[in-house]
C-alpha cells in the first residue's frame, strides 16, 4: 500500500462524505514523502495503490472517479462522477473533470478549465482558463484550448501547434489538425482544418467546408458548403463564400461579397 486514511473527514456540497489520505511511501514524481498528507477521496477505489498515482493539497476525488497509472491531481482541482484520469495526467488549480471524461497520456488541465460528458483529452493537450470540452469532443496533438473557449459534440482536435481561445466554439464533426481559432470565431459541421489557417473575429467555417494552408479568416467573414479555401488568402469583411467554390493563392476578398458556384 502506498497511502491510507488519515482519520480526517469532510463532506462535498452534495453531501458525499470525503477521506484525506497520508502516503505511506515516498512518491517522488509528486514530490510527495512518507508521512505527507494528501488530498481528499471517497473510497479507495478512487485512487489506485499501483504506480505514482497522487491525490494531493485540498483536490478531491470521488463518485465512481478513478486515478491510476502516474496521475495527479492536485491543488484544489476536483475529478468525480465517472471520470478516469490516467498515465501521466496532470489536473490542478481549480480544474474540474466529471462525467465520463478521459484524461490521459501527458494532458494538462488546469486554471479553471472543465472536462465532461465523454470528452477525452490526450497526448500533450492543455486545456486551461475557463475552457470547456463535453459530449464527444476529443482534444489531442499539442493542442492549447483557453480562454473562453468551448469544444463539443464530436469535435476532433490534433495535430501541432493547435490553438483554440477566446470566446471561440467549435463543435459538430469538425477535424482541426491545425491553425488557430480566437475571438468570437465560431466553427462547425463537417469541416476539415490543416495547416496554418487563422479564424477570428466573428468569422464562422461550418458545413463542408475545408480550409488548409494559411488563409485568415476574419470580421464576419463565412465559409460553407463545400468551400475548398486554402494558401494565404484573405477572407474578411462580411464576405461569404459557399457552394463548391475553390479559392487559393494570395488574394483578398472582403466587404459584402458572396461566391456561389453550385
């Protein structure tokens, strides 16, 4: 055994009585030594007795909630429901995780981010500020989600150097291998990012659309339908490009443009 109950006791707002742990062993990986108290379970199912797994300061850990592999939580971050954090998963600050979300591999949540539903955050992704990632969203790569920004239904983030903030919401059965999404931006349906692409403002990517390379996208720009944008182009203004249309090179379009081709 590497902890046990330390003989405090506490009870979380829904009235689930919780148990502070003290190590038994040292946890180096946590910076933890025998004798050190830790963080708060329900049971100890929540917090597995195999490899560095910690649950330290005033974090908490309950419900059905398990913690195993090199995991840890910490500060005053909080994990319950069905939720499984793994591997070498780190949660802290004040970061919630709940539902049946997955935290695992290297991920990062912290600040006051949020992970639910059946979210699942891997490889070396952050999710930090007030983000949120729920129902199917699936978070991996080195993607950096923060701010404001909300990640849900089957949305699918990878790739390098992803960047999501803001106020920024993307959601759908979008695939975002790359580029950065901020402001107010929104992008949905069944679109398909790569490369570089910027996207903010008020601007909105959604339906078919696909977008690589490095265009900027921006003000109250739209891209839709089955729209094919890619290069350095610039999309800006309140131009709105749809249909089956294929922008590419170095141009601009801006102000009350539509491109329709069916």
């Amino acid at each position: 055994m590497k902890y046990e109950f330390s003989g405090e006791t506490k009870s979380t707002d829904s009235g689930v009585t919780l148990h502070r742990i003290r190590a038994l062993v040292d946890i180096s990986s946590a910076g933890v030594k025998t004798g050190d108290l830790g963080g708060w379970i329900e049971d100890i199912r929540n917090l597995s007795q195999d490899g560095s797994c910690w649950v330290g300061e005033e974090a908490e850990v309950y419900e059905k909630a398990s913690i195993h592999g090199n995991a840890i939580i910490f500060d005053h971050a909080k994990v319950h429901g069905k939720a499984n954090v793994c591997q070498d998963a780190r949660v802290c600050d004040d970061a919630e995780v709940f539902g049946k979300a997955l935290v695992w591999d290297h991920a990062y949540v912290y600040e006051n981010a949020k992970v639910y539903g059946r979210a699942s955050i891997d490889e070396y992704a952050h999710m930090h500020g007030n983000a949120e990632a729920f129902e199917n969203a699936a978070i991996g790569g080195d993607a950096s989600v923060t701010g404001n920004a909300k990640i849900y239904g089957d949305a699918n983030i990878g790739g390098d150097g992803v960047v999501i903030r803001g106020n920024a919401k993307v959601y759908g059965n979008v695939m975002i291998l790359g580029g950065e999404i901020y402001d107010d931006a929104e992008v949905f349906g069944d679109v398909h990012l790569s490369g570089n692409p910027y996207i903010h403002g008020n601007a909105q990517v959604y339906e078919r659309a696909e977008v690589r390379d490095r265009p900027h996208i921006f003000d109250s720009a739209k891209v839709h339908g089955g729209a094919h944008v890619s290069d350095v182009v610039y999309i800006c203004g309140n131009a709105d490009i749809s249909g089956n249309t294929c922008l590419s090179g170095m141009g601009r379009i801006s102000i009350t443009v539509s491109v329709h081709h069916q």
